[in-house]
C-alpha cells in the first residue's frame, strides 16, 4: 500500500512506495513504483525519473 504524506505549509500531498521510500506527486507513479519494486526487488529508472526530494 502506498503511503500518503502532507508536507507544508501548502499542505502538499506526496505519495511513498514503501518498497524503495521515494516520494511521487500523484499516487499513479507511487503505485507504479511500488508494484515495480515488488515485482523486480530493485528501481525502474522510468519510474523513479519522477520522484521528489521532499529533504528542501
């Protein structure tokens, strides 16, 4: 299950693979990430081109 993040004072929304812990805008590329990562036990660099750094 991808896990749903609010950060800022905007209150942005991120979306988490709890496989690999990168950060995505929309939980499409979350899931996706996370299905990957399940499925491979590694990245899809297709995918993770997309992640965020939410570290700033």
């Amino acid at each position: 299950m991808v896990k749903k993040l609010t950060k800022g004072s905007e209150e942005r929304e991120f979306y988490i693979c709890e496989e690999c812990g990168f950060s995505y805008e929309t939980n499409e590329l979350a899931k996706k990430c996370q299905d990957w990562c399940q499925k491979h036990h590694s990245c899809s660099l297709k995918i993770t081109k997309h992640a965020v750094n939410l570290k700033h």
